[in-house]
C-alpha cells in the first residue's frame, strides 16, 4: 500500500504555484528573437548535456523533489506537449500564458468570488479570442513561407531558405541527423496515407510522438487478425534479424494486446496502422502500397490465407514514420521501374475514365504514388550543436506545415495582445484575468530583449498588426516585417494553456505519494 499525503486549500495551492514558478522561469527565458538558452544536465541527452531554446526539451528537462510542485509542472509540461504535438510550436508561449492566467487569478480573485462562474466566462472570452484570431489570419504564400520558416529557427535566415526551398517543391518535410557537419535538403521519392498508430505503444519518439521504423517489412492486407501466431511464418525471422515490421491491416482486440506487449519488452519493433479509406477505394490504395514498396496485397476478397505468408511478400521500405494521424513512407530506389509502370497504367486509365468522381481519385492516387518527400538532414561539429540544430529545424518544419494549414497572425505577441481589446467589462474579473494573460507574450519578449513593457506599449503603435521588432529595435508593421505566427499555433497555446490553469485554479484537495525519506520524518 503507498502512503498517501493530502493537501487542502490555500496549503495546496501554494505550492502548485510554486512549481509554476519554477518551471515557467526556465521555460519563459527563451521567448523571442532576444530569448535565451538554457542549459540542461540529462541523462536523456547526449554527451548528459544539451543547450537548447526549445521549450518543450526544457520543460521536459525539469523534474521536483517536492511531489505537489511536480504535479504542477507535470501539467504545464502536458499543456506546452501538447501544443507541441498538434501545432509543433508554441510551447513556450503556452506555458507563458498559463502562467500569466494563474498570476491575475491569484491577484483578482477573492474569497466572495464564484469560481466556478470566474473559469465559466474565462473559457467564453477564450472562445471569442479565437474566433478573432480565425478571422485576422492570413493564407502563406511566397515569401511569408520563408517567414515563418526562419523565425521558428529562431531567426536563422539560413535554414528558413533551406526550409522554404523543401516545402516550395513537396507538401511533406522530415528532419534527420547528418552523418557528417553538412545541413543539407534532398527530395526522395515516398507516399503518405491518411492512418496513424493504433497504440502509443508503438510509439518512439516521445517529443514528437512519432513510431519510426528504418528499413521496415511491411505486411498489406485488409484481413482482421484475430491472432498473431498467424504471422508466425514472418514474424520469426523478422526478430532475429533484428528487422522491424509494419502490419496494415485490422488487428483484434487479443492481437493488438500481444503485439502492444511483445514491443514493450522489447521483443519486436513494429506498429500497427488500419487500412486507409473504405470500400473499393480501400483496395485501390492498398494495391498502390503494395507496388509502391513491392510487396503483395492480401485480400479477404481473394480469399488470401495469412498463415502461409513467407518474407518475400512483404513490402519494404527505407524508412516508415507513423504519427496520430499519418504515416509517411520512404520508398526505396529498386522498387522505381515498378512504381513508374503503374503510374503509367494509371494515367492510361483516367484516359478511358468519363465519370468526374472516379478521374479525380485517380489523380489523387497518382498525385500521392509521385509525390515527393523532403528530408532535411542536420549536421554539426558536435553532437551537442547538432541536438540543438535539430530540436530548431524540427519546431521550424512544423511550424511552416502549421501555418500552410492555418495562416499566420502578427508574431512577437501582438496577435494575443489586441485581442486584449476584446474585453469590454474591465471590472469583471475574469476579463481582468485575461487582458493580463493576452498581454503577456508581449511584455515577456520585451523583458527577455532587455526592454520596459511600461516604456513599449500598444497604445504607441499606429495601427493594428503593428509591433516592435526586438531585433531590430523598430517598430511597424509585423507581417511586413516578416515577424509572424502560425495562427494554429497561437490559438493551441491559449487553448491548451487556459485548459491547464483552469484545472489549478479549480483545485482544492491535492493527494501525493509520501516520498521515503518523508515518511521517517
């Protein structure tokens, strides 16, 4: 039985806001063109030691002795994480406006105040908020790509160019480490299909909470498997090569579990992803895969028998990335003359086709089978600068992919700061609360540029979308300028970071496990 120690109140409180302190004064220092580094000692990083500007790798970093702070940084790390994960940038500045949001609670709340009422408005001025921010937002195109591309690489030009070049000839760009000092893009040929893992078992790359197989198998099929030790035939000799394995097709539920299991302990690498699409476009896809990566399709329909299934009728590919909600795959050169005989035939089909519907899925799929994906790949003199490189190339990527989705908004915090305009009851205190939060991106760039928030105000800005280059020390016009934000960033950083400080604010009891040395006290 592990003992357990109970904080009420004010007591609790206290110390959830201690542990915000703490992480966010690490975290919020690396804000902005003028933000710092941070410097982490980890065994989770290479050499122990990483210098970084990224603010989820900080949050990540930080760990705290006293059990209730670290609830609190647990979640403050799961709101910029998760910012991270569906935007891929952001993560500093969520944890900002937590932090800001917990601040003027703290400041504007008094014991005659509803809570319950506060969080209720709170969430309504957030929903406002981002309706706003939806309607400000512009398309990318052209230089704005480049943009965004160079401020996410904190202001390196040079990657941005790199950045901006990949994504200005494909629609899909990776990061991988160099094996030797050179930064350089290279388009290689791949496909992608609309289906993500079926467990976050099979997950690798906690950051970025991808599944990442090289030179996988792949198993094509849109069979359910009920059991594993049907794929014994490959299985076996897929694990003592060391190899790893892609199953698409629908697993079942005792099939899933054993498979969750065996990755788990280390037994295999695999993933599992469901077939992508429905009906017979279903089947047309998988056939695609299928000659993409020269495998073989088994099809219920066909009435295919797994259990006979050897290694030659897998697929293979150089490498398979498996995010939440797609997965990537890297064709490897042998399978060229295949995949460009199909297209071929593809092509000769749409000829042949009259119905509108039908020729604009095999445009689709051609359009998918010829697409490109490119590949940046990191070098450094050290593995240090490289861990560095790579974590700024990363939030660069997706922050671009983020902004051809979304749009951008003015960056250096002026899109959260006018919609501080928005609050019309300035004596209500949950708008109170607000205004300070909106506005604290801001102030935060500007302290971590050396500047007075008080001496650099909104109010001294000619019209709207203007801001101060900390840079450059000028003020205009942002957009302009080439200082933006993807919108889908911003909005996922308030969102995830009014979520989180809600919860604390709600908070009354807290229940931890006694530590050891606690419980000899």
């Amino acid at each position: 039985m592990i003992v357990k120690e109970i904080h009420f109140g004010d007591e609790g409180q206290k110390k959830l806001k201690s542990g915000i302190k703490k992480i966010a004064g690490a975290v919020k220092s690396t804000l902005g063109a003028r933000g710092r580094t941070v410097l982490i000692e980890s065994e989770n990083h290479v050499g122990g030691i990483t210098v970084t500007k990224d603010g989820v790798t900080v949050a990540k970093s930080i760990n705290l002795y006293d059990p209730t702070e670290n609830l609190a940084v647990i979640m403050m790390r799961q709101a910029a994480d998760k910012t991270a994960t569906v935007a891929g940038d952001g993560t500093t500045t969520s944890i900002v406006l937590a932090e800001a949001i917990i601040d003027a609670a703290d400041k504007y709340i008094k014991p005659e105040h509803n809570i319950t009422e506060v969080i209720r408005k709170i969430n309504v001025i957030t929903k406002k908020v981002i309706s706003s921010l939806d309607k400000t937002s512009k398309k990318v195109n052209g230089r704005r790509l480049y943009d965004v591309a160079s401020i996410s690489a904190n202001n390196d030009p040079e990657i941005g160019k790199m950045i901006g070049d990949a994504f200005s000839e494909v629609s899909l760009v990776t990061v991988e480490n160099s094996m030797n000092s050179e930064t350089r893009v290279e388009i290689i040929n791949g496909m992608r299909i609309e289906r993500g893992y079926t467990s976050p078992y099979f997950i690798t790359d906690q950051k970025k909470q991808e599944c990442v197989l090289e030179n996988p198998y792949v198993l094509i099929c849109d069979h359910e498997i009920n059991n594993i030790s049907n794929l014994e035939k490959v299985l076996a000799p897929i694990v003592s090569q060391g190899k790893s394995l892609l199953i698409i097709g629908n697993l079942g539920p005792n099939a899933l579990q054993t498979l969750n299991v065996n990755v788990y302990q280390g037994k295999i690498k695999a993933c599992n992803i469901m077939p992508p699409s429905f009906g017979y476009r279903q089947k047309d896809l998988l056939r695609d895969l299928a000659v993409a990566l020269g495998g073989t399709y088994f099809s219920d329909d066909t009435g295919d028998d797994l259990s006979i299934i050897n290694l030659d009728d897998l697929g293979k590919a150089s490498k398979i990335i498996v995010k939440k909600d797609m997965t990537v795959f890297m064709h490897q050169t042998e399978f060229k003359e295949a995949i460009d005989n199909h297209l071929a035939d593809l092509n000769e089909t749409i000829k042949q086709t009259d119905d509108q519907v039908d020729r604009e899925f095999l445009r689709e799929r051609i359009a998918n089978i010829s697409g490109g994906i490119g590949v940046i790949y990191v070098g450094a003199q050290s593995d240090i600068e490289q861990k560095e490189r790579r974590d700024r190339i990363d939030d660069a990527v997706y922050a671009v992919m983020a902004a051809i989705e979304d749009g951008i908004l003015p960056g250096g915090g002026i899109a959260l700061a006018e919609c501080a305009s928005l609050i019309d009851d300035v004596n209500d205190v949950a708008s109170k609360i607000m205004y300070d939060a909106l506005i604290s991106p801001f102030n935060q760039i500007l302290i971590n540029a050396g500047k007075d928030p008080k001496s650099i105000a909104l109010s001294m800005f000619e019209n709207k979308g203007w801001g101060y280059d900390v840079k450059n020390e000028v003020a205009g016009d942002m957009i302009k300028m080439g200082i933006i934000d993807p919108t889908k960033v911003t909005k996922n950083a308030l969102l995830n970071a009014v979520s989180v400080a809600t919860t604390i604010m709600s908070t009354n009891a807290i229940i931890t496990n006694i530590r050891a040395d606690e419980s000899t006290k």
